[in-house]
C-alpha cells in the first residue's frame, strides 16, 4: 500500500479547491446526485452514480491516486439526521489493515 503523500485536511482542501475551480464548470445537470472521486494531484477525476463506481474507475486509471470524494450537488458526502459527513479522502486498505 501507497503511503499518504498528503494530510487528510490537505487532501480535502486540494479536493475542495479543484472541485470548484476546474471541475464543476463542467458539470452536466445529469451528473447531480452522482459521486465524484478526483485525484488531487493530478486533477483526474471520475463520476458515477455511486461511490464504489467512481473509485473503481479512477483507481483503474490511477492506481496511486490520492482521492477525495464527495457528492456532485452537495458539499457533503452523506447526510445523517441533519449532521453531514464533508467529502472524505478515501485511503486504500490493504487485506490486513
């Protein structure tokens, strides 16, 4: 396993920051309600209507990747009893950990 090259805090803000500038300009109205995984250090990113489908498509195409995950229409990744969880970094865990 790939060590993190990046703190969780970094990784959400660099998510954050390239989710705004660069990525939901592009955005289609079809892609609301959808998952977003984006590498943060390259800015590749994948959309898919669930989380497993995003991850699985940019770790195909970017195996160390650094992601950050959220909702396309939202700043949060789910939503419990009003509190929110804020898009998460996604670390892999190997078979032991």
């Amino acid at each position: 396993m790939d060590r993190p090259r990046h703190s969780p805090d970094d990784i959400a803000r660099l998510g954050d920051s390239l989710y705004d500038r660069e990525i939901a300009p592009r955005v289609k109205p079809e892609d609301a309600a959808s998952f977003i995984a984006i590498d943060v250090d390259s800015g590749a990113y994948e959309i898919a209507p669930d989380e497993l489908s995003a991850i699985d498509r940019l770790r195909a195409r970017k195996p160390d990747a650094q992601l950050w995950l959220r909702r396309v229409d939202a700043p949060y990744t789910h939503r419990f009893r009003g509190s929110r969880l804020t898009g998460r970094a996604v670390r892999h865990v190997d078979e032991q950990g």
